[in-house]
C-alpha cells in the first residue's frame, strides 16, 4: 500500500461557534449555510444562542426542501407555489431539480413551480393555508462560478455566511470543511505522479470520514445523505481528472486508470481523508444463498455459480482483471438463439436474479436456445457488496465499471478480458437479439461540488419507472418496434408495474419537465440506430434498483426476468418476418 495524501479538517460548526465565542460578538446575529445534519446545525446554535449570538443555520445542500423540512408545518397548507431561479452557467432546470422530491413531502398541499426570471439564487415561496391566510418568503441557495480539477466552468453549492453587528452587515462565501476535503482530494490525486501508462494503480482508495448522519425521507427510497453525494462526486471527478491527464474526451468509458473506490463513512470526529493505491481484492464475499424467486438481495457469487450450475448446457467462461471468473451458459436448440447478460454495471443487481430466473424458465421448453452471463463484471461486483456493508442504501456507482476503470462494452484491442463472455456468445449462437438487463438509481443522483446535475448523467438523476432501451442497426429499425410493443405489451399485464411507472414519471415532470422518452404500452422507451454492436438488435432494461432489497427487489427481478421471457418470445413468433436465417 502506498501513502498518497492524508489529512483532517476543523469541523465549519465548530470553526463558527469558535470565531464568535468573543464577548465583543455577543448580540450579533449570524446566518450561515453549511454541508451538515440538523442534529449538528442545532446543537452549534445553541451553543451561539448560549453566547449571547442569534444564529440560524442552513443546509447549503437542497435548501428549499431543508426548509419546508425544517421550519414550515405543512399539515395546514392548501397551496405551495415555487418561483425557482436559473443562471446561465448551469441547466435551465437546475434549481427546479434541486426541489425533488419536494411535493411528496408536504401532505396534501398543492405545489407548483415556475421560473422566477432571475439569477439570484433565491425561492421565492408563497404558502397558503387551509385558512386561506397567505405567506411570503424568500429562501436562499448560495452558490458559485468556479473551474473544477478538469478546467470545467461550473456552478455549484457553497456555503454562505451573513453576519450583522453593531449596525453592519457582511453577506459572503465562505468554504466549508466538505468542500475543502473534497477539492484537496481531487488536487492530491491528480497532480500525484501517476506515470503515463494506463492502467495507472490497481486500487485507489479514498477513505473518507464525516460527521454527517443520512437523513431517510418520508418518500419512497429518497435520502438527504451527504456521505453519498460525497462518493459520487469524488468518483466521477477521479474519472474525469485521469480522462484529461490520458487525453480523452470527459465521459470517455474506455478509460482504463484502475479501480477508483471512494468509501465514505459516518464518524463524530473532524472530517478526514487518507488515499492509499493499494493492491485489488481478489477474495469473494460469501453468505446463505436464497430462494431465487423470492430473493430479496443481491446474490452471493458462489450461489450465481450453483445457479448456473443447475441450468446446465455448455459452460463458457472470460476472465476479471483480478483473476475472477465471468461464467456464461449456452443452451443448445432449435429455436432462434438469443443472448441474455446482466452485471455489465455491477451495483445494477436486480437483472443478475432477472436473468438466471428467465434462464431457468427456459431451459425447460423444447428447442431452448440461449446463452446467459448473469453477472459479467464480478469484480465491479464484490465492491459493490463491500461498499453496502458500511452504506447499503447507496448507489455506489463505484462498482459501476471493472476493476480496470472502464465500462466493459466500450472495450476494445486484444485484452478483452470481461468482454470476451460477449464475443464467445455471439460465436456460439449467432443471434440477432442480444438482452442486456440493467440498472439506474432508485433514489436521486448528484454531484453538489460539481454542478449539482453528474455531468454526461443527466437523463439519471430522479427515477422515471422501469424503462427499456433499444439499440438497433440501421437496417434493423421496423424489427425494433415491434420487438418493443410486444414486449411492452407483455409487461403491462403485471400487476402494478404501470401504475409504478405512472407515479415517477409525473413526479420526475413535476421536478424535472418532460422525461424525453416515447410512452410505449405505459412504459418509457428510447430506440435509437447503434451499430456499434454485432447482433443487429439489443434490448436494454432500465430498472430504478441502486439500492433496493426486500419487496421492492423482487418486483425489480420479476420485472426483469419477464422482459426477458417476453423478448425471447417475440423472438420466436416474428423472426420469420424478421428475415433471420
């Protein structure tokens, strides 16, 4: 293991109740913005009120909704309306999406949101009550134009300090102890003498702690969690520092810079950070396996393996970067041959059990005919169950791509590694229909230090239902469609999955605008010309499963297994007219 930067910082809570602990401050009033839980804001008011200073303190991440949470009973409001800001150095929509998952968390109350005109950085909010009796406030969301690690001009959230004494008034940024542990991260890590050949460590790990509790919302899967959004920028903005130092464009996936793995914890200490390049896992989680249809978690990887053990067939097989298996299976038969994988993107855990289920159904019908890879990247894997044992609601996009750092799809050269499984199935069937089943956050996705939206991810931020994806050869449009309607019309027929795609999209509209997808048989859809892949025809799943368990996961792996029984049955009634030979 290798030493690359360590280092603690003055908690801003304390940092503030130090600076005004002066008795020529006592009868000041202080209002300030700052990255923290309200348990922590409280008690450093308290300790200021105890001094003789008035202080109110803000969360400088999604104010607004910190507000109604914080100093607004809803539960005799009739009407909430919103006029957002905008600012040209960011998404029109930014501040509206920085209000999720507001209208959820206000009872009955009517909301609704408009553009204020302005670039203040300021909610205007008028509230009615059942009374009728009408309120107006103003609720600030400072923020800044700064260059991040990349030379990206961006607007993100700040803290803020307003201090008024003895008839002044100074109104100002002022950095917080979150943002400077983060930018002094980002900078040990890009100017540390990495060398000039991909990939540049094995793991880079960024160990961090902060005193900051998550804060679970009445709605859904959502979570006020710093800790998280802490991970998610600190791992995007490692990618996009080795993107720049190899050349390549931002949002490159076949970067290759090793594994980058930020593991972000609560402790009540001073915030602290320690990045090490150490060595990679090689060692596998184990656990009690689980009744596959009703499994509520993610499976361990020895019982992936017994599954694909009872499916049969022949066996096919690729290798990880760390020496893991990537185990495939080909069922020989009659009919048309159709490629299923899921664990392209490791923490996107619902298509695993999808898949080995729909493979089980079908190995039992005469002429099967199939391959399946249920979990191609076991390394991105195994991080992601060992990122859950500290964080299990997270998205953890670190276990997104390999061990290597990229996305395995985008790799290419003589090394497949993981994407071999691909190519040995493609060789082995030669199908025309490849189902990809994947994942996206369940809950919210940002970046608040670097310009709140994840940059290239915007589509991703708030959950939108289970939606499917089609890419397909030019040639291959008419084919495409009817794929998706027979699919979609499949799906519509379970229970519920309509209805759940209906509730996201409009709250997703209600805090985002429109979604930008097709609405096929009440499912989202895009379908687009790619002809990047062999088989002229792939069906991607979407399904809102960062990170889900319990019931919620079983309707996500249901949800998978039958778009995957439905692909494979369209497959099968319209190949004829498909012209596939």
């Amino acid at each position: 293991m290798s030493m690359i930067f360590e280092k603690s910082f003055e908690r801003s809570l304390d940092a503030l109740v130090a600076r005004f602990s002066d008795a020529s401050m006592k009868g000041a009033t202080v209002e300030a913005w700052l990255f923290g839980d309200l348990q922590s804001r409280k008690a450093a008011e308290a300790k200021l009120q105890a001094l003789g200073v008035k202080a109110k303190l803000h969360s400088a991440y999604k104010p607004l909704v910190h507000f109604f949470l914080e100093d607004v009973d809803c539960s005799n409001l009739k009407h909430i309306s919103i006029a957002y800001p905008a600012h040209e150095a960011c998404a029109p929509n930014r501040f509206l999406l920085e209000t999720y998952p507001l209208s959820k968390l206000v009872g009955d109350a009517e909301v609704d949101f408009k553009p204020s005109g302005k670039q203040d950085f300021t909610y205007q909010v008028t509230l009615t009550d059942k009374n009728g009796t009408v309120t107006q406030h103003a609720v600030f969301a400072p923020n800044r134009i700064h260059q991040d690690a990349v030379g990206e001009t961006l607007l993100s959230p700040t803290g803020w300090l307003k201090v008024t004494h003895q008839g002044t008034t100074t109104s100002e940024r002022f950095e917080t102890d979150f943002e400077q542990l983060f930018h002094a991260g980002i900078a040990a890590a890009a100017n540390h003498a990495w060398g000039d050949t991909e990939p540049y460590f094995e793991e880079l790990n960024i160990a961090v702690s902060l005193p900051i509790t998550d804060q679970k919302l009445t709605h859904a899967e959502e979570a006020i969690s710093l800790t998280e959004a802490l991970h998610e920028d600190f791992y995007f903005a490692l990618l996009e520092v080795f993107q720049k130092k190899s050349g390549r464009p931002l949002g490159d996936r076949g970067l290759q810079p090793g594994q980058i793995v930020p593991e972000i914890i609560y402790a009540d200490a001073a915030p602290s950070i320690r990045i090490t390049a150490r060595a990679l896992s090689t060692k596998d989680s184990t656990g009690e396996s689980q009744t596959l249809a009703i499994a509520q978690a993610p499976l361990f990887a020895a019982q992936i393996a017994q599954e694909l053990e009872h499916i049969g067939g022949e066996a096919f097989e690729a290798k990880s970067r760390s020496g893991r298996s990537v185990l495939g299976r080909y069922i020989k038969g009659t009919d048309e041959p159709m490629i299923i994988s899921g664990g392209q993107h490791a923490n996107e855990t619902t298509g695993v059990v999808g898949a080995l289920r729909a493979a089980h159904e079908l190995k039992s019908r005469k002429g099967a005919h199939f391959t399946i890879s249920p979990q191609e990247n076991p390394d991105g894997y195994e991080l992601h169950r060992r990122l859950c044992a500290d964080n299990p609601k997270h998205m953890h996009h670190a276990a997104r791509y390999t061990a290597m750092g990229d996305d395995l799809e985008y790799r290419s050269g003589e090394k497949l590694w993981e994407k071999a499984i691909r190519t040995q199935a493609e060789a082995l069937t030669g199908a025309k229909l490849h189902v990809n089943l994947h994942g996206y956050p369940s809950h919210e996705w940002t970046r608040p230090l670097s310009g709140y939206i994840p940059r290239g991810f915007g589509m991703w931020t708030l959950p939108k239902g289970f939606f499917l994806i089609v890419r397909h050869h030019s040639d291959w449009a008419q084919q495409s469609e009817e794929l998706v309607d027979h699919v979609t019309r499949h799906l519509s027929a379970i229970d519920g999955l309509v209805e759940y795609n209906n509730a996201q999209i409009a709250l997703f509209e209600k805090h985002a605008g429109e979604t930008g997808f097709r609405i096929i048989n009440g499912f989202p859809c895009l379908i687009g010309v790619d002809d990047r892949h062999t088989v002229p025809l792939t069906l991607i799943t979407e399904y809102p499963d960062e990170t889900i368990y319990g019931e919620d996961f079983i309707r996500g792996h249901t949800a998978q297994m039958e778009t995957v029984l439905s692909a494979y049955e369209a497959l099968q009634k319209l190949s004829a007219k498909w012209y596939i030979a």
